[in-house]
C-alpha cells in the first residue's frame, strides 16, 4: 500500500511541475535585434555528399552570395527537406552556410 501511495505522491508532484512549466512566461521574440538580411542567397539543390561509411545523402545548400568564409547551420529531418528552405533562406540572407 505504500509503494502505491509513494507512487501517486511522485505522479502528482510531475503533474504539478509540468502545469507550472507550461504556463511558465517565456521569452517574447525580439525582431528588432535579429542580424539584417544583407546578402542575396546562392542555392544548390540536390548535390549528393558521401557520408563516411559510404552512405550518399542528397542536400540542398543555401550561402550568402559574396566571396568569403561563413559559419554553418545544419538543418536536418528525416522527412521531406523541402519544408526547410524558407529557414534556410533565412539564415543565408544574414551571413550563414545552410544546409537541408
């Protein structure tokens, strides 16, 4: 009986913590200090990259159309990537290498 009791009490006490981090306030989006979109976007669709073991993946990369080095994103899903790109896009507008 008193496993049981124990039990119920730990349930409660997650169900509490869960309410309360639910309707936690968080962090409203801040537009106006996001990077500005100063670069055209240079895409390549569909280029295959060889994976070490030998397993090809086909990829789309998204780079900000000037010479130089950028950072990278990686986006990733198992599922279809066409749903990625307007992200992509994104973040090659404001200087960064995309990939999906």
């Amino acid at each position: 009986m008193d496993a049981i009791r124990l039990g119920s009490r730990y349930a409660w006490t997650l169900l509490v913590v869960l309410v309360v981090a639910r309707s936690a306030p968080g962090q409203p989006p801040q537009a106006e200090k996001y990077s500005s979109a100063d670069y055209g976007v240079v895409e390549a669709r569909n280029e295959r990259v060889e994976m070490r073991d030998g397993a090809k993946l086909v990829v789309d990369v998204f780079r900000p159309d000037a010479e130089g080095r950028f950072a990278g994103v990686l986006c990733q899903t198992p599922y279809d990537k066409n749903g990625l790109a307007t992200r992509a896009k994104w973040f090659a507008e404001r200087g960064y290498v995309a990939r999906r």
